[in-house]
C-alpha cells in the first residue's frame, strides 16, 4: 500500500465533518476517482486515504485535487488556510510521493 506523507496542514470533509491533517501526517492511499468538467476543461481528482492516527487507528480521508487540460501541474484544493483563496498549491509542494494515479500520465491527461 502506497503512503503518502504531506508536507502542509491540510483540511478534509468527511461524513462526520472537517478533519484537519496536520504536516507530516501519515496517508495510506486507497484509490484516485476522476472526473472531468468540460465546460471549464478541468479535471477534478478525489484521492481517497486512511489517515494513520498516532494510535494507529485509521480515519478515512478525501485529498481534493484539480488540474486543467493541457497542463501537468496538479493543484491541491484542500490545504488549510486556503480553502477560500484563488491561492494555488501545487502537488509537489504538499508531498513528496508523486500523483498517484499512473493510468492518468499514461493517457496524457
């Protein structure tokens, strides 16, 4: 299983509410779901991980990315601090790890 470890506090919403992921927070990746909005020719990624909590215990977690068509760059919609900002931050400058989702860079997307 892949882990991802973020760099920047993060904020996710979830079923039970807002989780913050504070820096160097452990993610264990589950699965990427994508969906592309033509109209404004963005795609928009859900990456879905557990969230290892110091006790171990595993909190389920939604990382939210996008990524306009034709570019490389993807963009983090979900750190903390700039949830309501025109402020963008980069994938490479939250973690580490790359994209995961190797089927998208196959593809040219």
């Amino acid at each position: 299983m892949k882990t991802l470890v973020n760099k920047i506090d993060l904020t996710s919403y979830n079923n039970d509410g807002m989780i913050d992921i504070p820096t160097g927070s452990k993610l264990e990746y589950i699965e990427t779901k994508t969906s592309l909005h033509a109209y404004y020719e963005i795609f928009t990624y859900v990456i879905s991980c557990n969230l290892i909590n110091e006790d171990e215990s595993k909190t389920p977690v939604d990382i939210k990315c996008s990524k306009y068509v034709g570019t490389k760059n993807y963009k983090v919609d979900c750190v903390k601090g700039s949830l309501h900002k025109r402020k963008m931050i980069l994938w490479n400058e939250v973690f580490n790890e790359e994209f995961p989702e190797w089927r998208l860079k196959k593809n040219g997307y």
